[in-house]
C-alpha cells in the first residue's frame, strides 16, 4: 500500500528509483540541458531543486548533504562553484521542461529539462525587449508635434541662421549678371519692332 506516499514510483524499486535520479541530477549539473521522458523529468525536477538551493550557502556541511543525494564528486564541484554563482539571485524554479511531442517506439512523451541561466537564447531575447521597450510621451511633447507654430515661437536667436562676417561680404561682391543681346540677335529684334510699327 502507497499511503500518502507522493512520489512517483516510476516503476522502479525505491533504491533504483533514488540511484536513476542521482544519475539524471549528475547529468544535468554536468551538461546543463538532458533529454527524458517528461515523468522522469518532473521527478528530477522536484529532486533536484531542493538540492539546487543547498547550493547557495557554500559551506563543508552543505557539501556533504549535497554529496549524500549525489554521489558524484565532480558534480557536486560544478554545483558549488559554476552553478551557483549563476543561480545565486534566483528564487527558486532554476529548471525548464520543453516538451519535444512523442517517442516513435513507445508514443512516451519526451522533453528537454535544462538549468534556466545556462540558456542564451532565452537570455538574449531578454535583452531585446528591454532595448525595444518605449516610455510613455508626455501632453507637451505631442502638443508640440501637432502645432509647429509653438516650436518656431520657442526657438532662440542662436538656433536662427544669421550669416557670418565672412559670408556676408562674398554675397555683396557676387554681382548680378544682365542679359546682355549678342550681335546676331540685336539686328533681329529691331527688324521686329520696325515691322510692328509699320502695322500700326
């Protein structure tokens, strides 16, 4: 009889059960990211969690509890000095499970389950949105879009565009040039003005 037994026997034994998910939480700590099935993986969640937050207060006492679920001396390192340096402004939940959709043997279910700060890709979206993110615009400013006429009564006289010492002088001496007739087409404009005379 199972009463008020919570876990999840796996069909395993009860010392198979508790050497597969030390094995799983070694894997994981190593590799940052395994494939299971999602069973297994919502176990080694609830496994592995707690042990995650033992990790926090690194001391010989929490190593050797940690060592007790384990087993496993190169993981309990990598526990204590990489992971929980990332892990350390976290507040719990520092697993992620991503289903993949069905095994094609036995239709089981199969996910990804990996350490939430050891993901980039999830990380860099992160800071995406916080460069695309808008505050919101103040009354005046859209007033001001809307009525040009305000921006042109504000402008100080140092934003208008008053020529310089050294341009004004060039602009006086640049002389106008007037269309002066060329000889050719002299004579025929006062052939013209005789024959309107003689019109009239």
């Amino acid at each position: 009889m199972r009463h008020r037994n919570k876990n999840k026997s796996l069909s395993r034994t009860s010392s198979h059960r508790k050497a597969m998910l030390a094995n799983m939480g070694c894997s994981l700590i190593m590799h940052k990211r395994i494939k299971t099935t999602v069973a297994k993986a919502k176990e080694l969640k609830r496994y592995l969690e707690p042990i995650i937050t033992k990790s926090k207060t690194d001391s010989t006492h929490s190593r050797r509890v940690v060592f007790s679920k384990l087993k496993n001396k190169d993981a309990v390192k990598e526990l204590f000095s990489t992971v929980a340096e990332k892990i350390l402004n976290r507040p719990g939940g520092y697993t992620r499970i991503i289903k993949l959709g069905k095994r094609l043997g036995d239709s089981a279910e199969i996910c990804f389950i990996e350490l939430v700060d050891f993901n980039d890709v999830y990380e860099t979206n992160k800071e995406e949105t916080k460069k695309t993110r808008r505050s919101r615009r103040s009354k005046s400013s859209t007033n001001k879009d809307k009525n040009p006429s305000l921006l042109d009564q504000k402008q100080s006289p140092t934003e208008e565009e008053v020529p310089t010492e050294e341009e004004a002088p060039a602009e006086e001496e640049a002389p106008v040039e007037e269309e002066v007739p060329t000889e050719e087409e002299a004579p025929a404009e006062e052939e013209e003005n005789k024959e309107e005379a003689e019109e009239k």
